[in-house]
C-alpha cells in the first residue's frame, strides 16, 4: 500500500512538473508572437513614413532640377538632398532585412519550441511514467 501511495506520488509530481512547464512554454510562446507582432508593426509603421519621407524629397529635386537653373550652390544642395536619400534609403533597406531576420528567427525558434514540446508529449520514457 505505501508503495502505490509513494508511486502515485511520484506520478502527481511529475504531472504538475510537466504542467507547470507546459504552462510556462506557451506562456513564452505567446510573449514571443506579441513581441514579433510589435515589431512588425513599428517596422511597418516606419517604411511607410520612410517611404513617404522619400517620395517628397524626390519631388524636391525635381521641382528643384526643372524649375532653376543649375548653378554651383543648387548643384550642391543637390548632391546633399540625394546623399541623404541614399543614406534614408540604405538605412530603410537595413531595418527591413533587420525585421526579415528577426521574424525569420523567431519563427525558426518557435519551431524548434513546438518540436520540442511534441517530442516531450513522444516520449516513451515519460509517457510509462503516466
């Protein structure tokens, strides 16, 4: 008799044990997809004003380049303008492969979490423990 109380014991204790984990990994889980949600929203947020930014730029050096006459100063006012839309430009390109990678990590960590908890629910060893 005392050892089927000691063995349920056992079996209660490591039932919490997988529980608590369970509820722990999905908890993160959850955190996980809010947190790339987030992001991707910020992200999304940012390329559209980025975008916006540029294209009003892009007018102003159009107005700029048909309606005066080229000379040294509006030559190099120019060059500046389309210096700072390259430089908004690369840095738009390195948020967008930076929020690419991310997501892309994110999702091959939740993955590797779901794999993991399919091979806890696989197991043999803990299933006989049941």
């Amino acid at each position: 008799m005392e050892i089927l109380i000691y063995i349920s014991g056992i079996f209660t204790a490591a039932l919490i044990v997988s529980i608590v984990s369970f509820i722990r990994t999905n908890k993160k889980y959850t955190l996980l997809l809010e947190s790339n949600q987030h992001n991707t929203n910020i992200s999304s947020i940012r390329n559209a004003e980025v975008n916006e930014r540029l294209d009003e730029m892009m007018d102003i050096v159009r107005v700029i380049q048909n309606d005066y006459v080229p000379n040294g100063e509006i030559n190099q006012k120019i060059e500046g303008f389309e210096s700072d839309l390259s430089e908004i430009y690369r840095v738009a390109e390195r948020n967008r492969a930076f929020s690419e990678n991310s997501k892309q990590q994110l999702l091959n960590d939740i993955s590797k979490l779901n794999d993991r908890v399919k091979k806890m629910g696989e197991d043999p060893n803990l299933l006989s423990r049941y």
